[in-house]
C-alpha cells in the first residue's frame, strides 16, 4: 500500500472511529516518511462543497499524527460548518494536503498559481490558502494575493505594504477515490 494511500486510510479509520465513540485511534504500523514531522491539511468535501478544512502548517508532530487530529479538527471544529455526523461520513470525500515549508517571498512574481500556497501575515493576523484553492476559482496572482488577505481579515491589497509578510509552500495534494 502507498504512503498516499495510508493517509487516506488512516484519515478515514480515525474519523470513522471518533464519530462512533469520541475516541483518538492510535497507529503503529507507519513508514518513517509518515513519522517525520510534516504540515498537512485535511479537506472534507460532499461532492463539490467544501464541509470542513483544518490543518497545521509548520510540521511540529509526525505526518500521521497531524492528519489523524485534522481529520477530527475538519469534521467537529471548523467554525464554519456543523460537526459532521457519523451517518453523512459515507457521503464525504477526504482530501489530504502535505505541505512543504514555508519560504518567504520576496517578489510576488515568485509565486505560481496551482504551484504554490499562500500564507499572509500582517499586525498579528494570518490567512492561508491551499494551492488548489487559486487553481479552482481561477485566479491569477495578484487576486491569489488579495483573497489570502482578505482570509486573513486585512483589507485586499495588504500584501503590497512592507509591514506584511509573505509566504510561499506547495503541497502534495491526495485525494479520496470515490
């Protein structure tokens, strides 16, 4: 079995299990990539809407770990959305985002839309888009850059102002075969 493929397992056993008892599952048998330290996201989709997404950025746990607790974070925790019950859990589609560091960017004609992702930060507050997010509303950069400040509760345009900074990752994108 893929590394890949075990992330989208392990994302689905553990929310599997929360639902149905409240209980963190715990697991053993992971490849050293997957016990590295890694930022990653977990996006929870019924069908083409979005029904939870939460994530770390920066790897401070092991790539299995982080996706275990954001599986549970998108399902029960995203403010945005009403926790996910166990009977609408067959209905979602997980995706899986691995994140690479962050690099500062310097010149916005360093990032590439659908390559790169964006993390602002600006007086105290953050925002970050996932690279697919530019790919699928068809943005270019300069509205990649304004839409990750407005995420970020700054006024579009933040980004040009020397006080805010700015971050570029990619992520390797896994999707659930549905």
């Amino acid at each position: 079995m893929s590394e890949a493929t075990r992330l989208i397992q392990l994302a689905r056993q553990t929310l599997e299990t929360y639902l149905r008892s409240r209980e963190t599952p715990n697991f053993k048998e992971l490849s050293p990539t997957l016990q590295a330290p890694c930022g990653a996201f977990v996006s929870l989709h019924n069908g083409k809407d979005l029904r939870g997404c939460i994530g770390f950025v920066e790897g401070v746990e092991p790539l299995w770990k982080v996706v275990r607790d954001v599986a549970i974070s998108a399902a029960t925790r995203d403010p945005r959305f009403d926790p996910v019950t166990l009977e609408e859990l067959s209905e979602l589609d997980i995706e899986i985002s691995v994140l690479t560091p962050l690099e500062p960017v310097a010149d916005p004609v360093e990032i590439q839309v659908g390559t790169h992702g964006l993390l602002i930060r600006s007086g105290g507050f953050s925002g970050l888009l996932l690279p697919q997010v530019a790919t699928q509303c068809g943005w270019g950069v300069e509205e990649f850059l304004d839409q990750t400040c407005v995420k970020a509760g700054l006024s579009p345009g933040a980004w040009a102002q020397p006080e805010t900074q700015i971050l570029r990752f990619c992520a390797q994108i896994i999707r659930e075969t549905p």
